[in-house]
C-alpha cells in the first residue's frame, strides 16, 4: 500500500498574523493622515489661525469704517471729514494747497 507523507508547512500559521498586520497598517495610516487625522487636525489649526488674522482685521476695518460713517451722520456732520470725501471722490483741490500723492501700498 501506497502511503503519502506531507511535512506540515508553517505558512498557515502566518496568514491571521500578516492579514492583522495589513489592516492595522492600512487604519493606522489613514488614523495620521486621512482626511479627519491627526496630521489634518494639526492643518485645520494653522490654517484656523490663519483665518481668525484675517477675522481681526476685517473687523478692524468694519469699526474703522462705521467710526467714519458715523461723523457723516445728518446729527453730527463734520464739515471737514465731508470735505475730504468729496475732494477724494472728485480727485480735486484748492489752488492754494499742496497736493501729496501716496501710493496705495502706503495707505
């Protein structure tokens, strides 16, 4: 009678350990880079940062321009600030004043 013997092979016992190691390889990478990781929440600050500067001097701006609104209000109309307007919007001067062109990187 013909009898087969087969030596049992260990590559079996590596399939569960290489398999576990691939998806924690896989979650891992993802977890630090992926689109809601800890690489982006890191991005998401900096760029928070960035956006919060930006904030401050848009507001900066806003009560800058609401304090000047406000002196051209019908109660409180100061002649000089209405004067300055209209020469800036008409681009005009007096005769007798001295005209001082800044650049609008200056302002």
């Amino acid at each position: 009678m013909w009898t087969r013997q087969h030596k049992q092979r260990n590559t079996g016992r590596l399939i569960i350990p290489s398999l576990c190691v691939a998806f924690l390889t896989y979650f891992g990478f993802h977890a630090y880079h992926g689109e809601f990781g800890i690489y982006s929440k890191y991005r998401l600050e900096a760029e928070t940062v960035d956006l919060q500067g930006k904030v401050d001097a848009v507001k900066a701006r806003r009560i800058d321009l609401e304090r000047r609104v406000q002196l051209l209000h019908q109660g409180t109309l100061e002649k000089d600030m209405l004067d300055e307007q209209a020469r800036k919007a008409l681009n005009m001067s007096h005769a007798d004043e001295i005209t001082i062109m800044l650049p609008a990187a200056a302002r």
